[in-house]
C-alpha cells in the first residue's frame, strides 16, 4: 500500500483514484457481498448487476441534479467514439452543427464530424495554440444549427470553461471528458453531454452521455444499432454486455464523491489544489503557464521552463522524486501537471516544494 | 473466497473466470509489483501499460499460433459493434457479403450489415429454431463475395461448428465469441476473427479482433475513425484509451490458459465437461437436449424438460442448491449451461447430481 502512496500520479488520464475506492474493489474483487462470485462475472442480466447499473445512474443524477427528461448512459469507445456518435444522431441531412475549436481535442471532434455532414467552424485559436478560448463575441453561429459543440476543458492545452458560451436556443453539446464531476455543472443548459470516464470518474472502458429525451428521439433507425442514443436509452444501457466492471468502479467513486460533499465541495478542493499551483508557477518568472490567464483549467495546470534541456531535467528529476506523469503531452511539449478529483493535495504541495527547489538548484 | 467456489455460475457471459486469475488481479489491484499504482489508474501512454498490452498480444499469438501477417487489435464495443464494423471496412460499394444464418447473433449480425450493404443469406436454420447448423451442402454463396461470415458457437441455440464450412476464396470472417480459445483454432483459415472477451477470454470490456493484413487495407479514410480497422491498426489498439483493465485481466486468463497447456489442453478438458452432461441429459429422455446431436455446442449445453412448470421448477431448485444462471435465454426459454474454460469440472459433476436428484423427486 505504501508504494502506491509514495508515487504521484500527474498523468492525464487514465489518472488517480481515490485510494478508498481502490481499497473497495481490491476487498470485493474475488468476491461482492451477497453475491458469491466477482463483478467481473456476474451476468449483466443479473439483478446483481442491475443494482451497480442502477445506482450508479442514480449517482450522477444526485451529483448533477439531472431533470428527469435526461437519459444518462453508459456506453463504449470513449469520447471518440462520440466525436462520430453525435453528428451520426443529431446532424441530420441539409442541417449543419457549430463547433467551438478551441484545443486539440475539439479539432479531432470537428474532424468526424465532418465525415458525417456540414460543419460551421464557430470560432478557432488554433493559430494561436489553442493557449486561450474563443471570447464570446467570437462565435460566428448558425441561425437554426442543429447542435453548437464545445469542449469543456482542453486536457493537452491546459484551458476550461469557466461559464457557458450562450448560444440561443441550439442544443449546446458538451465533450466534458476532462472536468466532469470536478465542479457542479448546469444541465439544464445542455442538450447532450459526453465524458470518458477515466480521469475524472473512473477507469478507462466506459463512456458517460447525459442527453436530453428530444435529441434521443432525432436517431435514425438506419443507424447501426451500436451508434444510436435512441436503442441504447431504450434498453437502459443493456442494448448488449456493458463494461460491467468499469460501470461498478465509476459508481463507487461516484459515491466516494457524494460522501465528500458532491460537487459544491469537490471544487473548493480543486480551486485550492489548482490555485497553489499557479501561484507557484507565477512566483518569479522561471516557470511560465502557457494558457491564458482566465482561461486556466484547474485539472491540467501546463507549463514551461526557459529551454527544452531545462525542461527534460525537470522531468528526469521530478520521476525520480515520485512524481510520476508530468511530461506535457507530445504534441505541445513543456510539463502537465493533471490534478483531477481524486489527486491529493499533498501531491500539490510536494511538487510545489519540488518546483521551488528546483528552481534554486538549475535558476 | 469460500462463497464464491460455493456458488457455481453457469451464466453465459460475462462468465466464471479462473481463480487463480481473480486472486492475482485483487493481489495487485492497489499496486502493480513494480509500478507503485493500480492498473486502474496508469496512463495508457506508460510504459507499464505498452508492456501489459504487448504480452496480452503475445499470449495470443503463442496460444492461437497467429501467423506475422494478421493483426492483434484490442477494440471495445463487443461483438455487436463488430456486427457494423465488419461490413463498414469490408463490404464496398457493388458487393455482396455472404452470411451464415445459424442463429440469433448471426441473424443480428446479418441484419446491421444490411444497413451498410448488399446481404446474401446463404443459408439459415431459422425455421428450425436454429437447432441445427445448416450443412455444407445447402450453402448458396457468392461468387466474388466480399467475405463469407459465419457464427462459431451459437451461445443461446447451443450449436457449434466442429468443422469450418468450405468457402472456397472468399475470405471467412468468424463470431467466435463464445468458443475462443476453448480449443484449437486454425486462424489460417480465417480472414478475420472477433470474439468479446466476456466467454472465455476475460472480463466484459475488450473485444478482440485478429485480422489478416491485406482486409485491414480495406478500411476506407471516410469512415470513422473509431470504427476503422486500418486505425486502430496503424496505432497499435492505442488510437485512443484503451480499456486499460480488461484487456489486463484478459492477459492474465491467457497465461492461466498457457500455463494450462493451451487450447489442445484445454479442449480435452472442455471435451470431458461437456460428455458428462450430454450423457445425463440422453440417459432416460426426462431431459431433452435441444441442439441437432452432431451439431451440439462444448460451450453452451441446451435442454428442456417436459413442461415449462417443471423447467420453472429445476430453475428454483438449482439455484437454492448454489447452481446459478441456468435458466435460458430469454429468448428461447428451456435450460443453459454455459460451461467455458473455467467453468470447475466438480460443478459439472455437481450439475449431474442435482439434475439426477431432480429426476428422482420429479420424474
């Protein structure tokens, strides 16, 4: 138990769990009480199973205060699977879909889309690195689109959405993938929300989508039945075997998260994490953050260093003390440190003190 | 650990997994030796994880000999999703699929590659119950077909082909999802084979695919990423996060498997389970087998009894008696007993004396 402890886990996702629910699985993995065999036995079919199923939807609508016109679903593929699903359902022919292109992943979501039908490229930092969001004046939308795309928070880019962009009255869609679950969110105000699982919410292998009962009923019944919301939220995310295991993981840090307060106190505790980052980096000027300011996400904090030689000694050495995972991604470069939900605050403070040291030894 | 041995889980999939393999996955599910975090948390980017994913590729290489030029993909979306992707890369524009009509799945299967393209049904036992499998000479194929599909084990009809159909040069592509691996498999004769893990391969969560180079060449740019074998080939099953514990605890059932002595091993074994309830089901006709007797399943053993009040019956009795999952599919009603690799021998025998006892007092 000690090891886990000792090493810190920054990587991006798959990332850090809570130990406690750690702990669960390990006490109940040969065996679920009252049950007799493993979670990664049982029949979906089970009213064993149906009971994880069942209460780990009721979770997220506890946590997320999810009106009864949203079905919430546990499908497969991750969010990439949905940068295909959601114009396959909602992007019918002659219609076109806005997207908000504003990190790496959105220009991958834009890309499938586009494969499927016309897309209105809403706005684009592209050219500048996707260091900061699109401003809201920005958004050049479509009068009647058929869904407005945004991405909550940009994992390799280090920026998240502090509030919503408005759209009108188009269904907002939302890839939440990286700050689900790190802070209260209003669904209400989307039409369809999609997340993997594995930063925020659980292990890799399970996808969650919110999505509101209108835009269910827009899917083709031509649709291969796999990619259609209507026959998963018809059989209640049993259209066939579902990730089993991953669903019960994800609900167990589901209830870990509503025991610590639901999502009004988990995001005091990510402000906290996230703002002695940042204030370190901000310290002297030897780090520099590379989102801009206000757009700073508080579940990937990136940041640089004044050469790339200076850069890989502070991965090399930063491994070696136990912080495990702070290279940024390979497609930007510089450092990532991911501090999702379940990352502790002393992981915080020992990279901070870390960074200061650091600092002294190569400033 | 006494409870869960006490029960035994006939369930059809997902399914009894070894204990050995269940023990080891709670051993290190906190810390993985070597590691210092659960392998429910380590980045599918990390070394620890390529290792995981390359020995879980290995052990299937080594156990199903798969020749240099086939693929090894790790996907998610089960069986089902195979159902759309196989007709998606491999079914152009202007040909025809050949498909086996044999049973409930092929028939799901037969109906999603309607949706992309042209179906030629080359033969079907539907009108048998698929009680049987259609002989070799009533299949009607294509000439120049783009593939002939066929379902190995048909898991709620309780068939399987002891011997693969003749299909002359169209490439066979094979559900093998619930026969894989629980005796040799001449992958040579196979274009393409896929099989959810959730049988005899692992947990519910990854679903494997082996195919031959020159069909992944097939995969249009046009489709969706996600959905695309040439994808997920270029990218090693890593185009996106993996579903990073099944396709480890997957790893684990094929070292048990080769430690086991492999698929001729595992096949005697599964030769003798199956004989032994076969022989009770025909000893005195109180039971009735439901599958044509050649065509009858080693993984999936169908029966009945004289009426649906005494079916009922066995079902409750059995189930007191620690005898779980015994009722058919839904579908057909009637007796299962699903009993792949590691389905215990002494449940079999256990099974036997139940049902002997049950003759007994009911008969």
């Amino acid at each position: 138990m000690t090891i886990t402890r000792r090493i810190h886990n920054f990587a991006a996702g798959p990332a850090v769990l809570p130990v406690q629910v750690l702990e669960e699985i390990q006490r109940d993995l040969v065996s679920l009480p009252g049950v007799g065999m493993s979670i990664l036995e049982v029949s979906h079919r089970s009213a064993a199973f149906e009971k994880v199923l069942a209460e780990a939807e009721q979770s997220i609508r506890t946590l997320a205060d999810v009106p009864s016109n949203y079905k919430v679903l546990f499908l497969q593929g991750g969010a990439s699977l949905q940068f295909s699903m959601v114009p396959m359902n909602l992007l019918g022919a002659g219609a076109t879909a806005d997207y908000i292109d504003c990190g790496s992943w959105a220009d991958k979501a834009i890309k499938e889309a586009k494969k499927v039908g016309a897309v209105n490229v809403a706005a684009s930092t592209n050219g500048e690195n996707y260091s900061r969001l699109p401003r809201q004046e920005e958004l050049k939308l479509t009068p009647g689109a058929a869904y407005v795309h945004m991405t909550s928070n940009n994992t390799i880019e280090g920026t998240e959405y502090k509030t919503l962009p408005a759209v009108g009255d188009a269904p907002l869609v939302s890839d939440t993938s990286s700050d689900m679950f790190s802070k209260p969110i209003d669904v209400r105000r989307h039409a369809l929300i999609y997340a993997g699982a594995q930063k925020n919410m659980g292990p890799a292998g399970v996808t969650v989508v919110i999505v509101r009962e209108d835009l269910v009923a827009r899917s083709q019944k031509s649709l291969p039945a796999m990619l259609s919301y209507a026959v998963h939220a018809e059989n209640g995310s049993l259209y066939n075997t579902p990730p089993a295991f991953a669903v019960y993981a994800l609900g167990l840090v589901m209830t870990w998260l509503i025991r610590l307060g639901g999502l009004p106190a988990i995001a005091k505790v990510n402000e906290r994490k996230a703002a002695k980052l940042y204030a370190e980096i901000d310290r002297t000027g030897f780090y520099r953050g590379t989102a801009n300011n206000n757009d700073r996400s508080l579940m990937n904090v990136t940041f640089r260093l004044a050469t790339e030689d200076l850069e890989k000694q502070f991965v090399k050495e930063s491994t070696a003390a136990g912080l495990d995972g702070l290279k940024g991604h390979r497609s930007v470069g510089g450092m990532r440190a991911s501090i999702y939900n379940a990352f502790p605050e002393e992981g915080i403070d020992e990279l901070v003190s870390f960074m200061r040291e650091f600092e002294r030894t190569h400033g």
